[in-house]
C-alpha cells in the first residue's frame, strides 16, 4: 500500500530512482504505465518530449501520477520495480490476438512485450512497413534518425501506429507476432547458470564507465554512449559505378545475415583508425549484453583485450584463456567448460586491439585441443579460424594497417567503423555538457571552425574537445588547427587540472610545461620504451624502471587498464594510444641526449627491421647515421610501424614554427632546435618529390595518373601539421601529374584539410579522385581551398548532403578551372538542385555532372531541368538510380531537346524505361 502522502514523502528518492539509469529505464517505466492505462496519451505525450532533461521528466511524471491518487502512485512503484527486473527474463508475457478488432489499443496494451520483441528487428519492420504503404519515406527517416536507439525507434514506430488509422497498427500487431522470440535456456545446470550470473555482473562492473578516456572514472557509458557510423567494407575491387553505397548498420544489427563475406567463417571484424571508438563500441556491446537488453542469443560472453594478452608468456589453453583470463568459475569447472564445449553457438568472444600484437595472423600452426596449452599467437590465430570452438562468434577490432589478406579469408563479415558523423558529434557534446547554454555553445564553435570540426569525426577528439570546453570557448588566440594543437591544448588543461589553484597562469608557455618537465619526460620515456616494445600496458615493475612515480601518475596521462579479472595489482596504461604517440615525440623533442641522432634514425634506412618511417623518407634527407648506441634509437627501430607514423606526426606539428616559443621555454637550445626542424622539413619535401617522381613517366599524349601509395596521406598529414605555406608550395613544385587518385585511402576531413593546404600550391591544374572515402559535408568544406587546381573532383561515396554539395557548387562557380564532378553514392536529394542548375546556368565551360544512386526526384530533376536550358558546354550527365520519375525524365528531356554538345546521358525512370543519349540521338529500351 503507497498512500499520497508517503509518495509524496518518497518523493527524493523515486527521482533519484528514475534518473539513476539511463532515458531507456525511465522510458520502460513509462511503457508499463501506458500499458496499464495509468496514463492517458496526452499524459504519454508531455512525457516524452525530446531533448528534456530527465530529472525534469521524472518530477513531472511524479506529479502525473500523484494527481491520479493512491492507485496512480501504487502503479509507478510497480512500473518500476517491472523495469528493473523483465531486462532479466528471456521473454515478456506476448499473448496477444494478431487480428484484434482493437489493435491500437492492444499494442498499447502489450507496449511492453512488443517494444522488447521489436528491438532486433525494428530496421526491417520499418521497411516493410514503408513496402506496404503505410509509413511515408520521411515518416521512415524520422524513425531511423541516429539519436534514437533501437528501442526508441520501436517506440516511435509504435507511437505512430496509435495515431495513424490506415491499418498501421493492425498490421504491427499482426507481424510482431511472427518474429522470432529470444531462445530460453537450454540447461537447468546450476553451476552454468551461476556462473552466467557471474559473468553478467562481473562484465556489468567492467562496462559500465568509461575508462579508456578519462582517469577519474566518472563517464557512466549509458550517459555518454553515442553511435558511431558503422559500415559494412566494400572490396575496392567490387566497387562499380551501380553498386549501392555500402551499407550501414547499428549495433544491434552487429550478427545479422547483411553483407556476410562467408557463411561458414565465425570471425566478424571491426576495423577503424585510433580513436575511432572501437574500444568503446566493443564496451557497450558487453554492457547490453550483461544487462540483459540484446545480443541475449548468446549466454556467455567473454571479452579480451590484445595489449594485456601481448604481455602473457606461459602457454595458454582455451579453458586457461577464458577461466583465468576472464571470469573463474566458483563451481563445477569441468561441467561449465564441458557446456562451453557442447554449445559453442551460445558463446561470443571479443577481442579488442589486434593490431598492438607483435605478431600478424598466419595460419602456418593447426591448434585443435581445446585443453593443450599453446603460445598466445597460436591459441587466437586458430580461434579465429574456426579451429578451435568452432562455431563461436568471435568479434575482432583492429586498425586497419594490421588487417592482411590471410587473415580476411577468416572471416564472415568486415566493418568499418568511420567515427561520428556530424549529427553524432552535436548529440556526444549534449550529452557531455547538460548545463545550459555550454553545449551549444561549443556546437556554434565548432560549426565556425571546420578545422577543429573535421578533428572531431574521431571520438577521442571530441571527447577532447569536451574536457577543454573552458579553454576553447575562453581562447583568445583562436582554435587549435592541428592535431598537434590540440593534444597541447588537452597537456595544458591536465596539468592546470594538477597544479595548486592560482600557482601559474594559463598558458604552457608561462612556465607551466617548465614546472612540470621532469615529470613529463619520464612519460615520455616510458612511451618510448613502450612503442619499442609494443607494450602498451605498464606494470608496477615497469614503472619503477622508468621512474614514473606517483607524481607522475597523479597528471592523470596513466589509468588503470580495465580488466575482468580480479585481484592482483592492475597495470597501467596511457589515456589512448595517441596520447602515448604524443608522449613519445614530446620526449624526442624536449630530450637533450638523444634529440639529433634519434632524428637521423627516424629519417634513414637502416637494417632488416628498419621502420616504414625510414622506408618511406628518402636516406638522403638527413645525414649519414650513425649505428644506434642503444636507447630511444634502438628501441624506435621496433616499433610498430602504424604508431610510429603517429609519433613522426605528432613530431611534425612539435617541430612547427608556431610552436617553437614553448620548446625554447623548456630549455631546449636554439641551434639544435632549428636543425631538427630543417632537418624533418626538408625529408618531408624530399619524400613526397620522390614519391611522386616514383610513378612512372605518361603515356605520350596522355595525363601523368598517380595513384597514391599507403605513405602518402600520412606524408600529407605531417607536413600539415607544421602548418608551414613555403614547404608546401617547396613539395609540390614543379610537379606534373594530371590526375591523383586516392581512393579507399581513409581520408577524413582532416585529411581532406591537409590535402588542400598542399594541393592549393599546384601550379598545374589536375583531377582528384577521392571515391569510397569518408570526406562528408565537413571535408568538402575543407577542400575548397584548392579548388582552383582542381579540373575534376570525383567523390563518390562519400556520405555527402546538401549542405555540403550546396557549398561545393557556390565555390565551383568561382573555379575556372574545374569542369567535372562526380557525386554519385551520396545523400543528396532535390535540396541540392538549385545550387546544381545555378552551376550549371553560369559556368560556361562545365562538361560532365554525374548525380547517379542519390535521392534526387521529379522536382530536383525539373529544377535541374531549368539549369540546363541555360547550358551550352555540358557533355556528360549521370541520374541514374534517383527517383525522377516520368515527370522528371520528361522535363530533361524537353530541356535538352535542342542542346548541341551533351554527347552522354543515362537515367532510369520508374516504369523501367532506359533513356540513352548519345551522339545527339534518343533512343528507348524497357
């Protein structure tokens, strides 16, 4: 019994209550109270409006119910004690009639059930759905909106069933019915099922923050957690120009049967650049999981992380791997394994960080006991391979330097993980900062600096950008354009954090980085012994080798490395990989003992195991090195060559002019200080001359194609970082290339920043290809500084809208040199049309416009119509796979009945009609 007056007394705590969880527990309770009818819709509406804080939501949910009397506030404490505890039972109470004569009102009030049992299946519900006709297109989109998860799409799907009457919700209470409904357990062992328990909690435990980026420990991942834009790979060899934009997944949909490589494999990859939010990704999969909310298909799940298991010498065996590795089992070991063994489909292991492995995948060693011990190298290569428990999903992460084509042949399904789009990196600062005002705030600031914006598509950056919030919205000097600048800034703001307040002024250079130098240099030395190592995960022994104190770890750059294992001491770990890169070229500058001769080893080539650094930068850029006497040269010549490259970027952008004040303020003498920097700019000049010089010569009457090699955008990339305009203009001068192609290549925004600030400087105008990249609507904002060099610009697949072809057509009116543009296998729909016919109106010498596989319609196709009358130099138009329909074939039709110089055109209409023009004659096929 819960009278008004003790509601009303418990008042505090049931806030507390209903905001301690997450916007999908409060959401859960306010299904069970629809369902009960304890809230009429117009109460479920005020309820559920988006963007609200929800400890407002709560308190006004508290006042709904208080105002029904005794039974409303008995009905909540019931809601949520429901809401507690079905996210443990394997299937809700579903008996329903599929043919209700009523069935608005019985999905509200099986609302419950139903929101649980569409939760895997919501995508292809909406599409069938929107097949049947009763959603629209837009309707649909609204729904699959990236800041809902899948559950809030169910409900909304729901939602809108209720105030629809085309036979929406009959259709809902008839199809939900048939889905699959999640498997029971298949054993009554106690000793498995509490062992299940156990690794639940345990795994719960392990999850629920997020430690990786901050030491304090106090990011809760529900809170946070924002999806990332997860795709499925497409083989650049398979990529034809009517091929679909590869498909994109949410992370429910991780084991469905879409874009599968082989079915018989059980590897499923996930490759992403560093930071790109794999760690993160993998950690809300086993927290869904532990809480019962998805992925229940599987009832034991044991996640690995590759650095803690690089630092394992003794033999392991699979029982050895997954009981003293991860969970131990309290009882009946052999009983829990002998399951393991007999149910391999009901297990999932994940295995974070492939790529900090020494070895790579062979497959030379068969392995097939699971009970032999083996060496770690032999035990992962044959359970990937199915070798060992076969039929288990294994799920790997990894960047995607380390990924080689043995390993792919493994494995059933690749993902590309490409960060966060630019609706996902608004909704991450919202989430990060709730007091009013801040966010937006910093949203505005980032939207005005494209820079800093295109940084921020990584995760870890914008997780960055939130912690120096204070410092960038206070900046007077403007914001940080590199990546160099902006882990300075994220330096300066934990070191401030550490200092006594009102000590030292803001700024590193006010005697803030000279204070604490000592400290940072045992870093950075332990960030050097680590990359030559591959060692990335420090233990108490290896600490105290580097003298890395508790001082030291109280800057906050070490946190404890997060482990499902219990007991003994936990090692330590950098921030992120990058912020140990950072360290490690932080150390190589400010050393004094080893600073030159560590600069002749990073730039030569010397030995078998020399690095890609070396490989890729011309010996003759630096002089003659000495054999290595031992220290950061003799270890930098193992490192990994994906870290190193991080590290000699990191160093580029150290060694800048804009930064030269804060390395003298750290005592680090003038004369070595410009000998390291003319030493690093004349080896990156030098290297990108030879590496276009490599390519060879044209064809005689043909333009110089270069397709560049892996080194080349991470060449871009470092010389961007010293942000210098002479060395830029120096590396490409007298450069004679009519067309570069980089497709498949990962270039982002920011890299779409370096490429501009080199390319603008080309004398010589050429085609640039970046088809089946990431370049979006930021990077393409990036690239308009060098337009002007550009006749060409191919940017197929690259998940651009409007917004950014809007601009790009407002710039390329301006360019007299482009003259083509390809932007098929993007997102575009008519809003872009009437910056495409302005363009097509007013440049005069425009000849080819390829739109193909858009969402361009019969209006767009009318407005581009318009554009074309105007035209008279156009020679190829590309519409293929848009929706114009017959209105729209018909008015481009009339608007080049009588143009003189368009020599190719190709769209399909809806009633499958190819239009064709070529050579000036119309012909028809169907």
């Amino acid at each position: 019994m819960c009278t008004q007056d003790a509601f009303q007394a418990q008042r505090s705590q049931l806030v507390g209550l209903l905001v301690s969880g997450s916007l999908e527990g409060f959401e859960s309770v306010l299904d069970w109270l629809l369902s009960w009818e304890v809230l009429s819709w117009e109460d479920y509406e005020g309820l559920s409006l988006p963007g609200q804080p929800l400890s407002r939501l709560a308190r006004r949910l508290l006042d709904t119910v208080w105002n029904k009397g005794t039974w409303g506030c008995e009905q909540l404490v019931a809601a949520v004690r429901e809401a507690q505890t079905d996210c443990q039972a394997p299937e809700l109470s579903s008996c329903w009639d599929p043919h209700s004569p009523h069935p608005a009102r019985d999905l509200q009030s099986h609302r419950p059930a139903i929101v649980r049992r569409l939760y895997s299946h919501v995508e292809g519900v909406l599409d069938l759905a929107w097949e049947h006709g009763f959603i629209s297109q837009y309707e649909c989109d609204e729904i699959r909106l990236p800041i809902f998860t899948s559950s809030q799409r169910a409900r909304r799907l729901l939602d809108l069933a209720t105030v629809k009457a085309n036979g929406l919700a009959a259709f809902l209470l008839r199809h939900v019915q048939e889905l699959p409904v999640p498997l029971a357990l298949p054993f009554e062992d106690a000793a498995c099922k509490k062992y299940m328990s156990k690794l639940r909690s345990t795994i719960s435990a392990q999850s629920r923050f997020l430690s990786t980026y901050d030491g304090a420990e106090n990011l809760c991942l529900e809170e946070i957690y924002t999806e990332n834009v997860l795709e499925i790979r497409t083989e650049a060899g398979l990529a034809e120009p009517l091929q679909k934009s590869p498909a994109t997944l949410g992370l429910e949909e991780l084991f469905s049967s879409r874009g599968h490589l082989n079915d018989d494999a059980d590897t499923l990859l996930v490759v992403g650049e560093a930071g790109s939010g794999k760690s993160t990704l993998l950690q809300r999969l086993h927290l869904l999981w532990a809480s019962g909310r998805d992925f229940q298909e599987f009832l034991f799940v044991f996640p690995f992380s590759c650095r803690q298991l690089q630092c394992v010498a003794k033999p392991l065996s699979v029982r050895t791997l997954l009981f003293e590795h991860c969970c131990w089992p309290d009882l009946g070991q052999q009983d829990v394994f002998q399951f393991l063994l007999d149910h391999p489909n009901r297990v999932l292991l994940t295995f974070d960080g492939f790529d900090e492995f020494r070895f790579r995948f062979s497959d030379r060693e068969r392995h097939c006991s699971p009970t032999d011990p083996t060496s770690v190298q032999t035990l992962l290569c044959n359970l990937l391979q199915g070798n060992l428990l076969k039929n288990a999903r294994k799920v790997l992460t990894s960047r995607p330097a380390a990924v080689s084509a043995l390993l792919r042949k493994c494995l059933r399904l690749e993902l590309c993980l490409k960060g966060f789009s630019e609706e996902g990196i608004e909704l991450y600062l919202r989430k990060c900062h709730r007091e009013p005002g801040v966010a937006d705030r910093l949203v505005r600031l980032l939207k005005a600096t494209s820079a800093l914006h295109g940084l921020c598509h990584l995760p870890v950056v914008s997780w960055m950008v939130s912690r120096c919030h204070r410092e960038l919205l206070w900046r007077g000097g403007g914001s940080p354009k590199t990546t160099t600048d902006l882990y300075l800034l994220i330096l300066q703001h934990f070191l401030l954090h550490a200092s006594p307040a009102g000590s030292v002024p803001c700024g590193l250079g006010s005697g803030l980085l000279r204070g604490r130098l000592p400290s940072l240099l045992r870093l950075g030395w332990l960030a050097v012994c680590g990359l030559g190592t591959c060692c990335y995960v420090f233990s108490a022994k290896q600490l105290q080798a580097a003298h890395v104190g508790p001082e030291d770890i109280s800057l906050g750059f070490l946190v404890h490395a997060r482990s499902v294992v219990p007991g003994g001491a936990v090692p330590l770990e950098f921030l992120h990989i990058t912020f140990q890169c950072f360290f490690a070229a932080l150390y190589l500058v400010l050393s004094a003992d080893l600073s030159q001769s560590l600069l002749r080893q990073l730039f030569s080539c010397h030995g078998p195991r020399s690095s890609l650094l070396a490989r890729l930068l011309p010996p003759m850029c630096v002089p003659r090195p000495e054999r290595p006497d031992g220290g950061a040269a003799a270890l930098l010549q193992e490192a990994e060559p994906h870290n190193l490259q991080i590290t000699a970027a990191f160093l580029a952008g150290l060694l800048s002019r804009e930064h030269r004040s804060l390395l003298a303020e750290c005592q680090v003498s003038e004369r070595a200080l410009l000998q390291r920097q003319a030493g690093a700019r004349a080896c990156l000049s030098r290297s990108l001359h030879e590496h276009f010089h490599s390519i060879p010569a044209a064809v005689p009457g043909e333009a110089k194609s270069v397709h560049a090699m892996p080194g080349f955008v991470w060449l871009i990339r470092s010389l961007y970082e010293m942000q210098e305009e002479r060395l830029a203009r120096e590396a490409v001068r007298g450069l004679k290339v009519g067309h570069l192609k980089l497709t498949f290549c990962g270039v982002g925004p920011a890299e779409c920043a370096a490429l501009a600030f080199v390319l603008r400087h080309l004398q010589r105008p050429m085609a640039l290809q970046l088809d089946h990249n990431s370049v979006g609507d930021v990077g393409v904002e990036q690239l308009l500084p060098c337009l002007n060099v550009c006749k060409a610009l191919y940017l197929r697949d690259n998940n651009i809208s409007d917004r950014g072809v809007c601009k790009l057509a407002e710039h390329a009116m301006h360019c007299q040199q482009l003259q083509k543009l390809a932007l098929f296998n993007n997102k575009l729909t008519d809003g872009c049309a009437h910056s495409l016919a302005r363009l097509l109106a007013c440049k005069r010498n425009f000849l080819a416009l390829r739109l193909g596989n858009n969402h361009i319609t019969a209006a767009g196709a009318q407005v581009l119509a318009e554009g074309l009358r105007a035209n008279a130099s156009l020679q190829f138009l590309g519409l293929w796979g848009n929706k114009v329909g017959d209105e729209g074939a018909q008015a481009l039709a009339e608007a080049l009945g009588d143009h003189q110089s368009l020599r190719w055109l190709r769209q399909w209409v809806e009633k499958k009609r190819l239009l064709d023009l070529e050579s000036g004659h119309w012909s028809r096929s169907g």
